[in-house]
C-alpha cells in the first residue's frame, strides 16, 4: 500500500484549480525536509534561461507548468500504470538560479542536483533552456559517462555562439561530450530538423559516434521503429533522457523559443516517450516551454504529459 503522505491529491477532493499547485499535486519535500531520504522520484523546476539566444521565457516554464500538472490523474489512460504506487514522488521545488551570472547559475545546479543524487533519488525536471541539461549532467554523471536519448529538433552540439561563447541553450552536448558526461556511443538523438548554418554541430557528432535520426527518417520508420533502436543504442547502462519541447511541431506545442515546424504531433510526442519503457533512465529532463509564447497554455500542459509519460517509463516494470 502506497504511503498516503506521497499520494497525490485527488480532484475528488480538492477542486484542481483549488490549493497551492505542485508537480502533479504531489507533496512538497524541500532538501530540507525530513522525510527527503524515502523521496524515489524527485520532480525538479529549474526557472532558468540564460542560455537564450532568441525568444526568451523558459525561466517561467516550471511556475505554469506546475499549475497545467494539476490536470495529471493518478493512472495512465492506456496502460493503466500506476506511478505513484510504484515509487515514493514528490516535487523538490526549484533551484534558486542566479539571472545575472550564468556561471554561478551552472554551479548551483549542479550541487543542487548533487544533493539529489546523494540523496539515491531520481530527478525529474521542468526546465529552463536547454543549458539546464550539462549541470544536471554534472553531478549524474560524475562517476561515469551516462547514455543518452535526446528529442530535439537542434542537435545542440554547436561549439559556441557570439565569437565562441561556450555556454548557452545550443551547446550543452558539445559540452557534455567534451567532460566525459556522455558516451557518445551510448546517445541517439531524434527528431533533428530545420533550417542551418551550416553542418559543423551534426559533423562533430557523428565523428564521435552519436546516432542522429532526422525527422525524415523518424516519419518514414514510424515512432515503434526508431524508439527500438533508441532502446538498443542506450542498452542495459544508466541512461539520461533530454526532450526539448520544440521536438514537437509548433501547431502542437506553439510556446517554445526555436520552434521548428515539420515535427511530430502531440500524439506522436507522448508515444515516443512511452516507447522510453525497458530504459535504464537515471534521470530525464523536458525542457524549452516559452510562457511567453504559449497563451493557451498548450504547450504547457504536452509538456507535463510528457513528464508523466516519462516518469511511467522510469517506473514501469522492465520489459
């Protein structure tokens, strides 16, 4: 029997517009707290995006994708999964960023997220840019490279914006790469798409060995096909998964900064992160959702669906 102190609110009890909003109404369990060390999932907000180069707002994502998150049910609509049974979940709050220095705002993540680690807890985070991935990465993958399943339509393993810049929301991989974070043999990236400057970030990565699916492929295989090789190139090893909101089409998920039309529907983005399932997942992120941008809060709300589908998969037994 699940502990009720870890059982989300129902709607049958509390009207989901009513009460203070947490991730998916689960309980608030601060680093602070005493009952940290019995937390098995830990639902992160990172309310950061100073590693943006275009359209603004993802430092917002966590407060309104907190509130969308109240719509989230206790069992998954089709497989009838129970995650909150399964494991002990709760929201651990936010990292407290620092907006004028991005540095600091690096480190801090990563001791938070340290703590989280130390703590034998599995993070599950709302960002923030995609900057927000290479501290988390930081202290997840500090005894060993992790693999990695990434949903993006951008590589992001550019080498540096504005004269070398090295760190913003396009260069977390190369980054990580560079570190010894990831094994390049060990990540699968899909989705990519768009419009470039040129070749140079797809180049590096598959130099290294990382396995790109283009959106071509990914539609012409079908998502079933190319979540099997997913599987198969992450293996049996701790793995890391990164879903970049703007993996999505922007009919379907409009609040993003670097939409990128031509991409999987809503349906399509909950299917690939199902097919996660069988994943030794160590932690994963959904990243990029704009408030700005998202007037409907649309994007929003596929985003927490998207966590949820994520957290199933962290959870579900092994196939």
């Amino acid at each position: 029997m699940s502990d009720p102190f870890f059982t989300p609110v129902s709607g049958f009890d509390l009207p989901r517009y009513a009460g203070i909003p947490t991730f998916m109404r689960l309980p608030h369990v601060p680093l602070d707290h005493p009952r940290l060390s019995e937390v098995q999932v830990g639902l992160i907000g990172v309310p950061w995006d100073s590693g943006t180069t275009n359209r603004p707002g993802p430092r917002h994502a966590p407060r309104q994708m907190r509130d969308a998150s109240t719509m989230i049910r206790a069992a998954h609509g089709t497989t009838g999964f129970r995650p909150f049974e399964a494991a002990n979940c709760a929201d651990l709050g936010d990292v407290g960023p620092n907006p004028a220095d991005i540095l600091d705002s690096l480190d801090r993540v990563t001791r938070f997220y340290e703590t989280v680690r130390a703590a034998g807890i599995r993070p599950l985070t709302a960002g923030g840019d995609h900057l927000t991935s290479l501290p988390i990465l930081r202290a997840l993958a500090a005894d060993a490279p992790l693999g990695m399943i990434h949903f993006d339509a951008h590589t992001d393993f550019f080498d540096g914006y504005f004269g070398g810049t090295p760190y913003t929301h396009g260069t977390p991989f190369r980054r990580a790469l560079e570190e010894g974070l990831i094994d390049p043999a060990r990540v699968i990236q899909i989705g990519i798409r768009g419009t470039a400057y040129d070749s140079e970030d797809k180049d590096y990565a598959r130099s290294h060995g990382v396995r790109i699916v283009g959106i071509e492929e990914f539609f012409d295989r079908g998502v079933a096909d190319v979540m099997a090789e997913a599987r198969a190139v992450a293996g049996a090893g701790p793995t890391y998964v990164s879903y970049d909101i703007d993996f999505v089409d922007p009919a379907f998920a409009p609040g993003t900064g670097t939409p990128e039309v031509g991409g999987p529907s809503s349906h399509q983005a909950l299917m690939a992160a199902r097919g996660l399932t069988g994943v030794n997942i160590v932690g994963a992120d959904l990243v990029e959702v704009s408030p700005p941008f998202d007037a409907g809060g649309a994007t929003a709300y596929l985003g927490v669906s998207i966590m949820f589908e994520m957290l199933c998969a962290m959870l579900s037994p092994k196939a």
